[in-house]
C-alpha cells in the first residue's frame, strides 16, 4: 500500500487534505512495473523511467515522478505498447493526486480508460491495470464531492479485480466503497462491505499478506470512528504477526493498535469529564497506558518512519498527561530520529506534526519543563518548508507556510502571519481542505490587524463555503475525533456567526440578507452536528415522498415561528447570547429579527460542571445547568428562589424582547433551534413571572436540529399503531472486553433496571384511545417480533415505552428489548422476576426501520428514556434516532419519569392527537398543561419534547 505511511500518520492528527488520499486505497502494484514479456535485463529507456518514477513516488517525491511518468507515457505512446502507456498514465494519475491536480488526473485517468477499451480481449495483467484506473477515478470522483459515482466506479473495479482474481485489490475497493456508503449515509450497508472484507481476508493463505489486510481494516475503521471493532481487528493482525513471527509487519500493526488505543483513551476521558466520576477516569488512564506500551513495544530494528512516529505518539500523549519527565527523554530519542528521516512528505507532516503539539499542547510551562526553545518550533517548521520545496510538493509547502502563520498569529506578529498565510493559499492549488483553513486563519489575522470588517467577512464566507465540500470527512479523522468537530470546524461557524451578529453597536439590524446568512449557518452547523454524532453523512429518504424545509414549513404557517438562541465567544471571557425570531408571513425585511439579551452576574453557585477549562467562565452554560440542576429536584422549582429566579431569567433572554416588540401576538407555536446548552433544558419550564404562566401555557413548542427536510404534505389525519414496552425489572449482561493488549481476565457484569411500572396502564390507554393497536410487552418486546411487525403492518405510529439512553456516541445511544434467549428461569416470567434484556441501538433502527413497507412515519413516541450524563451532545440522541427512523415527528424526554403522570400525558397527548384540528405541538401542550393544572410537578412534565414536525 503505498500510502502506508500517510495512513499512520492520518491516524494521529495529519493535516486532513490528505484523507481522501489515504482512504482511497490503491496498492503497491498500482505503482510496479510492468513485467509482461520483458525481461529486466532488455529494459528500454521508457520502462527506465517507469521505474524511476516508481523509485521516486516510494521516496513521496510525486513532483519528480510524475515528470518521469508523463515521459514515459510518451514514448511508450510512440511505440504502441498499450499496456505500459496505461500502466505510466495510471501511475501519472495517482501522482497528480497526491499533489491535488485534479484535472491532470482527470485527464491522465480518461486517457487511460480509452486506451483499455480499445484492447480486446484484456488479459489478467490488462485486467489489473483496468482495476487501478477505476479505483484512481473513484478517488478523484470522492475527492470531487461526487460521492455517489465514486460508489458505482468503486463496485465496478471490485467486479474486475475478481475477474482477475486479485483478492488485495477486491478487499481494498471494498474498504473504498464503505466509507462512500458511509458518506452517503448507508451505515448498515458500509458495515456490510466490511463484514465481506473480513470474509475475503480469512480465506487468505499469505500470512504476511492477511496481517497486512487485516491492519488495513482496522485502521480504516479508526478513521469511520468505530474504535472497539478498530481494536478487534488490529489485535487479530498483532496476533497473526506474533504467531507467525512476521516480522515485516509486527511494527507497523504495534502502531496501528498504539493509535487506536489513544483514540479510545482520548474519547473515554472526554466521557470522564461530563460524568466527573473517578472510575471512567482510570479506564482512559488503562487506555492511555496500554497505547504508550503499545508504541513502545516497536523494535529499534523496525522501519526508521514506524519508530519515529511511535515516538512523536508517545511524546503527544506524555505532554497531555504532563509527564514531563517521559516527555524529556522521548525528546531526546525524537530528535535525533528527526534528523535521519529520508526526505519526503511523510517526513515533513512528521516535523510539522511535532511543531503543532508544542503550539497547540504546550504551555510556556510545558515548554520551560521539556527544555525546548521556542525557536525550535519555528526551525522545525522551517526546515519543512524547505524539504518540501526541495521535493516540489506544493501540499507539504502550503502546510507548512500555513503553519508558520499560525505560529506568527500566536505570537500576534500579525503582518508576518498574515503574509505566510497568503502564501499558503497561493499553495492551495483550489483544494477545498487548504482553503477552508487558510481563509479562516486570514480572516481571524486581518480581524486583529483591523480590516474592514467586509474583507474579513469575505474571508470566512469563502472557509464556510469550502468546509462544506469536506466536511464528511473532516467527522472521520484522527484520534481525536470526539474534538475533531468541536475544536477544529466548530469555532469556524462560531466566529462567522459572531461576525455577522457583532456586539459592537453596527447598524445590521435593517441588513436582512446578513441575518439571514447568520440563519443559514446556524443550521448548517446544527446539521453538522447531527452528522458529527451519527458518524455518517444525513441519508436521503428512498421513497416518492416529496419534501421541504422547515423554513419553508414555518414561513407558510402564519401561527408559528422559529427562535434561534446562539451562544457565542465573548472577550474577555464567558459568553454572550444572540437570538434569532423567523416570522410567517412577513415582508422582506421582517422575516427575521435579532435580539441580544444581557446575561446578569448574580444567581450562580460555584460548583457547575464545564466541558474544558477554557469554558469555566461561561456564565451561560452555568445557569443553564443550574437551571437544570434545580428543575431535576424532587420539589416543585418553582417554589424556590434559584429555580424560580433562573426560570424567568430565561425567559427575559429568549422570550421577553419578542413580546414587548409585539412581534408574538399572533404566535401560538414557537420551534426552537438550540444551541449548546440550551439543548438540556425544556424549553416548555420556562416562566413569565408577570403573568405566572410557565412557556408550555402561552405556547406550543417543538425543537428541531437544523433546517432538515420534512414532508411537504400536510400530517395525516387516521392513524394505525405499533406499541412496545418493558414494564419489568430487567438486567443487561455485559460482556468484559477482550484484547489481547490488556490482559483482562474479567467477569460478564450485569446492569439492573428498575421495573417500569406505569407502561402497561400507558399502553392500554392508548389502545382504548386509538382503538384496535399491535403491542408487544416485556418477554414478547424483543428485536425479531418488533422487525416482523414493522415488515408486515401499515402503522404510521411507533410508540415504545422502555428504558433507553441519549448517550455520548451513536454507539452508547440505545433502547432496551427483551433478549432472544432468556434464561430458563425466566421463561415463565414470574411476576417480581428480572427480563433478560439487550440493546437496540441506532444501528438496528436503522435495520428495522428499513425493513417497513413505505408508509411514511408520522410519529415515534420514547416515552421512557434519559440522557446518559446530561451533557447536551446527548441530546443530539433523540433527533439521531428521529433521523435513523425516518419518522416525521419524535417525541421523547430528557430524563426518565416512573410516575402515574407519564402514562397520563401520554394518554391525554393521544386524546388530543385524534382530533384533527389540533397539530402534534399543540397536542403535547395540552397534556402538559393539563398536568400543571393538577399541580404535578415540573420535573414530571417538563422533559418531554417534541423533535421534528409541530403539525
């Protein structure tokens, strides 16, 4: 494989310009030399130079290759042989694209595809070469945004490296059609080229070669975010190389399996943080151990790039933990390595790599600890700049010019930043995931030099413009996924955001084409979030159902409007709040409104919990949470002087400018598009202390992620329902993780769940409401019975009531059914007696969801769920489950209610629902306020929320 190299290096924070390249796999034939007929001793002066390039592209010299290459095309061209014209202007291709000169690849590929359709019949060899344009064109296409035709070319070239029987390059364009799939949003099937990958890889007879796929597998999986099976994979390989004393390969898969277990170490600390329990800490402290010992079990005989990159691993790990005295010797032995690498590109991402951890990680403390001048970063970088000139690699080059501004930006010399900048851009050769960076880091430059603030803003039009085109990927990379989006593109729409709404007293509140674009970028970075936690691009329904936004929705109801609250970077420190109203039916210039409310400094205990350092002063964040601290209480909030206090203060924030400006009179449904934290609270608990109503009283209210696509049809108005519930104590064996790396010996455990006993009251009154209903409970609510319901009824309505999580990831983000198999003991389902339950997560909603005939989904009701830690990721849960189902509307809650109240909302929801004048919102604020009437506390109806279409 002959991006090896980068993909080790992809694995650990490379600059994600080079991700296409890496998952667009190509082989070590597609850059060999030909050999039908010849003999190496009667080479001819092309085929010299076919191998030279070869040399050459191994040494990640692509400019020198290519120029031999497009010399050897030629006069292979003059002597007719067809075969080795195609072989060199396949190789031209694969240089032009690791240079990002995509036309020129273009051009060399279809010159290529002509040669060969003109050869009739294609011998194997013929076959081969064929198999390596397609999978090259596949590459471009992907690059190129054209994702669904990269699927199609990628399946083509696996048919013909099967008829050339050539399992590498089958399994390779099989892993290329998996992350398509995955971009296009088809996880299920993705995961299916995988499970056929796997299969292809145990027939293999090659050990070394079957170590090497399989490593390719479970490196490819770090990359789409599935860690766990990552791991299952490379501990196979390391064991297969173990076994079989394959020496060639063993180092290269103890980098692998050190990557991955950093990557998970990473994710399980962020976990820690939201849970602030000591115990998820020690397990990232076992994963963080596990990858240094990982990485240093690499011999010092292994390949001079392995070691090196093991080390800058280790020393990237170290400087997180603040071991600085491992960090100091690492140093040492780096450095020295450093020196010794051959030059090329992987080098030079090498000590551009080692240059951004000591910007990005270290402190001047860090830096006084570790003895590293600070000249040292600015020589390393340097250098690389250097290096790639001296290769012709325009993509090293405009990464380390970037890089060097950055540098500059830090030390806030801001004209020599903003030079090296505009010199990186020129470097960028139109490639979208250069762009992005180098127009944002200009823009953030010429903000501080004091531009006008049109050039500044132009500059992030463009960024947000080009991360659009590669913003797919930008979810899948590096062992810092779980921050990949947050730190590295987040900020990006953040700071556009707040350029566009400025606190300075600028006149824009007349500029509705600029609030407008303020709009379209909060929604695209909600959607972007939808996509960051799903791991996978927003499907496109497969159905005749045509569709529309929910702008489009709201601007044609003349009751309804969308509330946009936005919280933004505030200097110095904390945060501010700005909040959009969309109103129906409005001229132009007042379709949308902005206000921007003040937050006080009084009301906030000391003891909140933040995400990083960096936002302990984020007064927002902090009421917000104590908001909902307070709201979770036994007692009715209301009647205390923080809940009470807290309550009506958000409601001044988002609610209180609209009313005094009149702009609600005749707004019956608000639909919230929260940001951040405003995401954990229900909007429904907010109160108006002048008029003693809490919001869910005055209006209806819906919340959805993002201007998603919803039926363009009106709701329908009959209803047939599918209803499936737990109502008894039930235990979930798990299963101890096993790896070979961590030695764990450790029993299956068992989690326990209450019984949740109002469900079956709540299931009966549904069917007595909605008449004749299909309902599975307890030992009969189990994955296959609910796939056969699903594949053979018309119901436009689900409704499950049973334990689940809104959890960290899509993988913790599950309900709860009973197992397939119980325990005999369990079979008679004694009364008392805990149901033997398994997961249903996200991945087999989309299975079962799949399985339905094409009635569209009006509604899914989860009447029983919870955020797993009450961060406001978790809640991006429910609109991941809206979306996997497909459903038009969702209802769920926040937290879990084992009341009698649930099953009475839920029964008065479904007796408004029948009623065809009343919408989905207004039905689920009449139960609420019917229960605020019985003076049921807020936490018992407060958590309820409507995600999805309010009609």
């Amino acid at each position: 494989m002959v991006t090896a190299g980068l993909t080790a290096l992809l694995g650990l924070q490379t600059p994600v310009s080079l991700l296409s390249s890496a998952i667009a796999i190509t082989t070590s034939d597609d850059i060999s030399l030909s050999q039908h007929g010849q003999s190496p001793f009667y080479l001819t002066s092309a085929q010299q130079l076919l191998q030279q390039g070869r040399e050459h592209y191994r040494a990640e010299q692509f400019t020198q290759a290519a120029n031999l290459w497009l010399e050897a095309e030629k006069r292979f061209s003059i002597q007719r042989d067809g075969l080795n014209q195609v072989l060199a202007l396949n190789n031209l291709a694969l240089a032009y694209r690791q240079l990002g000169q995509w036309s020129e690849a273009e051009s060399a590929i279809g010159k290529s595809l002509e040669i060969l359709q003109n050869i009739n019949p294609l011998t194997t060899e013929g076959l081969r070469l064929y198999g390596q344009a397609l999978n090259t064109q596949g590459s471009l296409y992907l690059t190129q945004g054209h994702t669904q035709k990269a699927l199609e070319i990628w399946e083509q070239t696996a048919d013909i490296y099967t008829q050339a029987n050539y399992s590498e390059g089958v399994v390779k364009s099989l892993l290329n059609q998996t992350h398509a799939l995955r971009r296009l949003g088809f996880l299920l099937e993705s995961r299916s080229r995988l499970s056929q990958v796997e299969a292809l890889i145990e027939a293999q007879d090659n050990i070394s070669l079957k170590v090497a796929l399989t490593r390719t597998v479970g490196d490819h999986q770090r990359l789409l975010g599935e860690f766990k099976a990552s791991q299952a994979s490379l501990d196979k390989s390391l064991q297969l190389a173990e076994e079989f004393a394959v020496d060639k390969e063993l180092a290269a898969t103890q980098l692998s399996v050190g990557n991955t277990l950093h990557v998970r170490a990473q994710q399980q600390e962020t976990f820690a943080r939201r849970t602030r329990n000591k115990t998820d800490q020690a397990k990232a402290d076992i994963l963080y151990q596990q990858a240094l010992d990982s990485y240093a079990a690499i011999s010092v005989q292994a390949p001079l790039l392995v070691q090196t990159q093991a080390l800058l691993n280790q020393f990237d790990i170290s400087l997180h933990r603040k071991g600085w005295s491992r960090a100091n010797s690492i140093q040492t032995s780096l450095l020295s390595k450093l020196d010794a690498l051959p030059s090329g590109r992987t080098s030079a991402f090498i000590h551009m790599r080692l240059a951004r951890l000591l910007m990005d990680k270290c402190t001047n403390a860090c830096l006084a600890e570790i003895t590293i001048p600070q000249q040292q970063i600015y020589s390393l970088l340097w250098k690389t700049k250097q290096q790639a000139e001296a290769i012709r690699d325009p993509v090293a080059v405009s990464y380390a010019l970037g890089y060097l501004g950055h540098l500059y930006e830090i030390e806030e010399q801001y004209v020599d930043a903003q030079k090296l900048t505009e010199a990186a851009l020129k470097q960028g050769h139109h490639q979208p995931s250069l762009i992005y960076q180098w127009e944002w880091q200009l823009g953030r430059i010429e903000n501080k030099l004091e531009f006008t603030r049109e050039r500044v803003l132009s500059h992030y039009d463009v960024a947000f413009q080009k991360v659009q085109a590669v913003r797919n990927d930008l979810l899948y990379v590096g062992p810092d996924i779980q921050f990949f989006f947050r730190d590295r593109i987040e900020p990006l729409y953040r700071e556009y955001i707040s350029l566009l709404l400025p606190k300075e007293e600028i006149a824009i509140s007349d500029n509705t084409a600029q609030l407008l674009r303020a709009q379209t970028v909060i929604d695209d970075l909600r959607v972007a979030e939808l996509e960051s936690f799903l791991a996978c691009g927003l499907i496109a329904p497969d159905d005749n159902i045509q569709r529309t936004t929910i702008q489009d929705v709201a601007n044609t109801d003349k009751t309804t409007a969308i509330i946009y609250p936005i919280i933004l970077p505030d200097e110095p420190g904390g945060d501010r709040i700005e909040v959009l109203l969309q109103l129906p039916d409005k001229a132009p210039d007042q379709t949308i409104q902005r206000y921007s409310p003040k937050v006080s400094q009084t009301g906030l205990s000391h003891t909140q919990n933040t995400d990083s350092p960096e936002q302990r002063s984020s007064k927002v964040k902090a009421k917000l949470e104590q908001f909902r601290h307070e709201l979770e209480r036994t007692y009715n909030y209301v009647l205390s002087q923080p809940g009470q206090r807290l309550a009506n203060e958000i409601y001044d924030w988002l609610i209180r400018p609209a009313e005094e400006q009149g702009w609600l009179e005749s707004i019956d449904t608000l639909v919230f598009v929260l940001d951040g934290a405003f995401r954990n609270v229900p909007m429904a608990a907010l109160y108006d202390q002048q008029t003693k109503q809490f919001l869910i009283e005055k209006y209806a209210i819906a919340v959805t992620f993002g201007d998603l696509a919803i039926p363009q049809a009106p709701p329908a108005q009959s209803f047939s329902i599918f209803t499936g519930g737990l109502s008894s104590a039930s235990s979930l064996p798990i299963a101890p993780e096993k790896s070979i790396t961590s030695n764990s010996n450790a029993p299956e455990s068992t989690m326990y769940f209450h019984a949740l006993a109002f469900v079956e009251d709540e299931l009966e009154a549904i069917q007595n409401i909605m008449g004749e209903t299909e309902n599975l409970l307890n030992l009969e609510f189990k994955k296959s019975s609910v796939q056969t319901k699903m594949r053979s009824s018309t119901h436009n309505i689900i409704h499950f009531a049973t334990h689940g999580v809104f959890g960290f990831t899509r993988d913790d983000t599950y309900l709860l059914v009973a197992a397939s198999e119980q325990p005999t003991e369990n079979r008679a389902e004694q009364k008392g007696q805990a149901i033997e339950v398994e997961k249903m997560d996200l991945n087999d909603f989309d299975r079962l969801l799949r399985t339905r005939n094409q009635t569209p989904l009006e509604l899914l009701v989860l009447s029983a769920c919870e955020t797993a830690t009450g961060d406001s990721r978790e809640v991006l849960g429910i609109a991941g489950l809206a979306v996997q189902s497909g459903a038009r509307s969702t209802v769920a809650s926040l937290w879990s209610i084992n009341d009698f109240s649930t099953a009475e909302l839920i029964k008065d929801f479904y007796e408004q629902l029948v009623n065809p004048d009343i919408s989905k919102a207004k039905a689920l604020q009449q139960a609420q306020v019917n229960l605020i009437r019985q003076n049921i506390r807020p936490s018992y109806w407060a958590p309820y929320l409507l995600v999805g279409d309010w009609r």
